[in-house]
C-alpha cells in the first residue's frame, strides 16, 4: 500500500491489520512508525510467528478507527 503512516493517521486511523499468507494476523497500534514511512515500507520486516514467512500485508484498521472520517478524507488536527 502506497499510503504513508502520516497520511492514515489524517484519516482518522491509528491501527494496521497485518497478515501473513499463511492467514495469520495481528492488530497493532501504528504510533510507533514515523509519518514519512509508508505501510508497504514495514511490509518485508514481519516476520509470522506461526509459519516462519518473512512479508505481510499491511493495511489501516478501519474496524478501531473512526471509518467515517476515513471515508470523508477527514484530516485530523491533533
């Protein structure tokens, strides 16, 4: 995904889904990445802790954030 983590967090959101192709997941909390970094940056570090496949997929967690201003393109002003 070409969306940086500052450009998500505009958006309302504050948490990735990140899954293997093995079909295990994990939500976390994305405030420890810097705003210039881009999710599909992150992608080749996850390493699965089930399978042992390095690479995921990375997405914004619209279930924990607010969807609507994410829809809306809402820029957050914090």
């Amino acid at each position: 995904m070409q969306i940086t983590f500052g450009e998500m967090r505009e958006m309302g959101l504050r948490d990735v889904l990140v899954y293997c192709h093995c079909g295990h997941h994990i939500a976390l909390d994305a405030d420890q990445w810097p705003d210039d970094m881009r999710l599909s940056d992150l992608e080749p570090r996850f390493v699965c802790q089930g399978c042992g496949y390095r690479g995921a997929d990375v997405r914004p967690d619209f279930e924990r954030g607010d969807g609507r201003a994410a829809i809306r393109g809402h820029r957050n002003t914090r």
